[in-house]
C-alpha cells in the first residue's frame, strides 16, 4: 500500500476516496482514531488515502487531473431567483 493522498480532514479522504473507488481503484482511508486526539494532535493532516502499489500510477494520474481541474460555479437560482427546475 502507498500513501496516494494526505488529506487535510477525513471528510477530504473520503471524497478522494470515494472518486477513486468510482475509478475502479480500491482505496483504504486511515487516521479515522486520530481525530478523538485532536487537541492533542494537530487538527490537520491525519486522513491519508492509501492505494495498492499496482494502481499507484493511476492513482496520481487521476489525483492530477483532478487537482487542475476548473471548478465550474452552478447558480443555485435563475434570473428571477426561482430554484431552478429539475
């Protein structure tokens, strides 16, 4: 296993997880145990996503993509502040 991911929160690990796994990538998260800690820890960087060595490479390639992406801004309402339809 290689530590593919150093996450700031568990919640951060398990959205980077959760898009690998829909990858097809297995994925474990760790440091679930380290946030009873926090106070006595760091408040930040315990989560870390772990792949297998194997599916590393894919791993990054999506992790770089992902990184560079553009977040797109979707309005929450239309032009006469309707929530819009669907």
């Amino acid at each position: 296993m290689k530590i593919i991911f150093r996450a700031n929160d568990i919640l951060e690990a398990h959205i980077i997880a959760g898009m690998l796994n829909s990858e097809g990538i297995d994925t474990y998260v760790g440091g679930h145990y380290l946030q009873g800690a926090v106070g006595d820890l760091a408040a930040l960087g315990f989560a870390n996503v772990f792949v297998a060595d194997e599916q590393a490479e894919q791993a990054e390639q999506l992790l770089q993509d992902y990184q560079q992406a553009e977040l797109v801004d979707f309005p929450l309402t239309d032009e006469d502040g309707l929530a819009p339809a669907g």
